[in-house]
C-alpha cells in the first residue's frame, strides 16, 4: 500500500473556506475601469473623450468617482458622480420600474366531465367576478380514471364556460388536453 497520500506535504494548504460572499458590483470604478480612453459625462464636465488617468483625475478634483455607466459603447462612456448616491439611485429606478410592472394573477376553476348545471353556473359567476377584477382565469377539466373517453365532452363544456364569458373575457388559448387535464385560458377585455 502506498502511504503517499496520507502523508500530506508539510507545504499543503486547504482552500479558503467560501462563506456567504459579497455581491460583485454592478458598475466598475475609478481604477477598476479597463478602458484606456474614455468619453467622459457628468456635471461640470467638458463631455470628451479623455485619457483614463486623466479622467480619474477630473473625478478627483471634484471629489468624486468615475463610473463606467455603458461599457459596450466605443469609447466606454463613465459619469463623474458620487457613486454611493449613484447606487442609491439605480436602486430606486428599479424599485419604481417594479412597483409599475402588473401582476398576473391567474385563478383556477376546475370541473370534471360530467359538472351538473348548477355547478357550472356557480363556478361561472366566480369566474366573472375573476374577470371583473383583472385576474386571467384558467378553467380545466380533470377526467380521473377512465372519464377520459369523455374528453369531447370537456372540451364542449369549456367552450360553452368561454362562450358565457364573451362579455367579460377574451379566450386567450383555446381548449388544450394536457395528460389528463384539458384546460382554457380566458383574459378580462380591456375596460373602456
């Protein structure tokens, strides 16, 4: 047996342990810019293509940092800026541009092959009210065990569940069988 491998040599080291590690920053700065000439924006500044020492020294005479805003551009474009108050802007945009992105909501209204009327009519008020309130609605037909030679009938009754909701909501996909579920995607009409 070869004892190689146990006996480690005196110079080995184990990798460092990895931690919860910090967030790489999104923009590069000052030094960690790559570029040797860069097209130079920002207030009190002569927009110009600059040399990248000399444009860290324009951010450092106004005490403040260059950041490299569009890195793909050609030359790479950086704002004199403070960055801490930069970060917190970007920041906010996003918060902003997230708060204005709708949510989808999606609610769900099963049946099975054989729903009696008063069932239907039921679930088709709750899906009006869905509507109302701006939600899709995604009505499906479950066909447990050997329902599913009753498949034309699901699709006829999701049909006629889309045909009720003309009013209310538009088909955004028509009746589609999935494994043992066939299912409608109905989305409200835009308000006038």
């Amino acid at each position: 047996m070869n004892s190689s491998n146990t006996n480690r040599p005196s110079n080995f080291s184990r990798p460092p342990r990895r931690g919860p590690q910090k967030p790489e920053e999104p923009y590069r700065i000052n030094e960690r810019i790559t570029a040797q000439r860069v097209r130079v924006v920002g207030e009190n500044i002569k927009v110009d293509v600059y040399p990248i020492q000399q444009a860290i020294k324009l951010a450092q005479e106004q005490g403040l940092d260059l950041v490299e805003i569009s890195p793909n551009a050609d030359p790479p474009v950086c704002k004199v800026v403070d960055y801490s108050k930069f970060k917190y802007e970007q920041k906010k945009k996003q918060k902003e541009i997230k708060a204005k992105t709708v949510k989808v909501v999606i609610k769900e209204i099963r049946f099975g092959p054989n729903t009696d009327d008063h069932d239907f009519n039921f679930k088709l008020k709750h899906a009006i009210s869905f509507l109302q309130e701006g939600a899709k609605v995604k009505a499906t037909v479950f066909f447990a065990g050997r329902s599913i030679v009753y498949k034309e009938r699901g699709e006829i009754l999701l049909l006629k569940f889309a045909q009720l909701l003309e009013e209310h909501g538009k088909v955004e996909q028509m009746p589609k069988l999935e494994g043992k579920r066939m299912s409608i995607m109905l989305m409200p009409k835009a308000k006038k």
